[in-house]
C-alpha cells in the first residue's frame, strides 16, 4: 500500500535511505532528505561509484557529478567534473541556493565551491592510484577513446585523430564502471 | 551512482544523484548525472525519477523526465520506468542502465535492461510500511 513520506534510491545504498529518512523525521524538508541520503554515499563511497577514491580518469583524479532539483519550484542545481571537492550534492545546492544558474563545470566550479565555504581536498586514495597504476600497466584498457591513433584497443595515448573504423569496436560493459 | 528521489507527506517531491562517474573516462567528461531529466527529474504534481548506468548513451534520451512526464498523465511508475528504458533500447540494445520512480502519492516502481551479467536491478525504499531501508529489486 503506497504510504508517504517515501524515500526510494537506486542500488543497496540502504545507508543512504536511512540518512534521508532520519532527515525528514527531524523535520527537514524533502531537499534536506536527498541531500542528506546522497552525502552520505559520497563519504561512505557507497559501491565505490560515488565520491572520492573511485572511478579514475586518464589522468588518475577523480571528479564528481551531482545534482539535486526542488519538484516544488522547479529549481535545480548541479556540478559537473568538480574537482577536489567531496561534498558534490551540497555544492550543487549551493549552485541553486546562491546563483542564478542550474550547472557549474570543472575548475571554476571547484572555485565557486572554495567561495562558499567547501573543503578543497585531493579526491585520489590509495585503492584510486592502485586501480589507475594497474590500467596503466594494462596498456590503459580499457577506455573510452574510438578512431584514434595510436589503436586505442591496443595502446595508451596520447592520441591523435585516425582513420574512422566502420564497425565499432566491441566493448565488455562492466556495471561496476559507469554513472 | 545513488540516485534518490524523497516525496514527503505532503506531496512534495525533490530528487537528486551523485557520482564519479565513468571509469578511465577522458578528463573532462560529465556524465548524465548531473542533467536534469536525465540524471534525476521531479515535479510535486506528477512524480520523481532517477537513473543510473551508461551516462554517455542515457542522457540523450532523458529518461527520468520521459518517466515523470509518463506519470503525470496516471501512468504507473513501473510501467514509466520500463518505457524510459524500452525508449533507449530500441536505439541501443546492449546499453547499461536503470531507472527508479515514484508518483506524488507514494507509488513507485524500477525497471532496467537486461543484458549479459545485469539481470536484476537492486534498490531500497524506506517508508512508514517498511520502517527500515528495505532493499529490494526487480527483474530486468
């Protein structure tokens, strides 16, 4: 039987369904709950797809994307690629708390969040520079590169434009490396 | 990625995700997360929705708004997950990824795309049925 308030998220992130439910038992509101529910995933890491220490790029950082949106009044705010910053959902609601805009990118979006108070941190761990150290040896596989030389499937970068393959290359998924 | 959406007792829907993203992706890249109506979408009249997968072919199908717009006409939030996914597969069959909803009056439901290794999708609700962070799952 449907009842309200509910609190419902994506994986076995029960933690996370917990903070945001002790939230609204505090009496906050439902953007308090989802702040709540999804930061605590970023320090927990949850299943090591959230927050820090997870999911290195080509260079071994690791950058945040969140977002966070009022159903009430349609505002939303939101970060992508933010660097060196772990409270990603916060900063997002700050982006809709204290601008007029709805999306931050990248190093300036690291700067907005230095500006309101947030942390700046490295996001890499120990498990974060084992993981990129492996790939490395792995000749970077794999990646996310395509009609590129040197063969991407084969070799790291840098890369240079190449010929265009008329079939796409076939690529393993692993459910454990995406958003 | 987490993606959560919260309706509280009056109706009042917000949702949001958080990630890091995709593996080894080139520096730069932003993922569907943090694109509203395709990371996560809500509106208190009709419902929420949340997404989570392959961000590089999800967010061009918007699929948490497709599956808010899907409720707000009475559709069920089973049913309005499994269109947003059925929408992205007819265009890419073997994509990663799954969706949770849930309408204004406390309906939800989750719906993903079956492929080699991904064959349920796990998630948790919390409401005063449950009284605890119930995790549960569905068939893709």
């Amino acid at each position: 039987r449907a009842t309200l308030p509910l609190v419902i998220n994506t994986w076995e992130f029960q933690h996370a369904a917990d903070a945001a439910w002790r939230a609204l038992q505090a009496g906050g509101s439902v953007m308090d709950a989802v702040e709540k529910g999804c930061s605590r995933c970023e320090a927990e890491q949850c299943d090591g797809s959230v927050g820090f220490g997870g999911h290195p790029d080509e260079r071994g950082e690791t950058t945040l994307d969140a977002m966070i949106m009022n159903g009430n009044t349609m505002e939303v705010g939101a970060v992508g690629d933010l660097r060196r910053i772990k409270n990603a959902i916060s900063v997002a609601r700050a982006v809709m708390e204290h601008t007029e805009h709805t999306l931050l990118v990248g190093e300036s979006a690291s700067q907005f969040a230095e500006n309101m108070g947030f942390t700046a941190e490295d996001l890499t761990t120990n498990n974060s520079i084992s993981v990129f150290t492996q790939w490395l040896k792995d000749n970077c596989q794999p990646n996310n590169r395509k009609n590129v030389s040197p063969d991407p499937s084969k070799y790291c970068g840098p890369y240079k434009p190449g010929p265009t393959l008329k079939h796409r290359r076939r690529r393993e998924i692993d459910i454990h490396a995406h958003d | 990625t987490i993606g959560m959406v919260v309706i509280g007792r009056d109706g009042q829907i917000a949702a949001g995700t958080s990630t890091n993203g995709a593996n080894y992706k080139v520096p730069g890249r932003v993922g569907d997360s943090p694109i509203a109506g395709a990371g996560s979408y809500a509106e208190s009249a009709a419902g929420g929705a949340a997404a989570t997968g392959n961000g590089d072919v999800m967010m061009r199908f918007l699929p948490s708004y497709l599956a808010v717009e899907l409720m707000r006409i009475g559709t069920e939030p089973s049913t309005a997950c499994e269109t947003a996914i059925s929408r992205i597969k007819r265009h890419n069959p073997g994509f990663f990824g799954a969706i949770i909803c849930a309408n204004s009056t406390g309906h939800y439901g989750a719906a993903c795309n079956k492929i080699p290794g991904f064959t349920r999708f796990p998630f948790v609700v919390y409401n005063s049925q449950t009284n605890t962070p119930l995790l549960q799952s569905v068939d893709c």
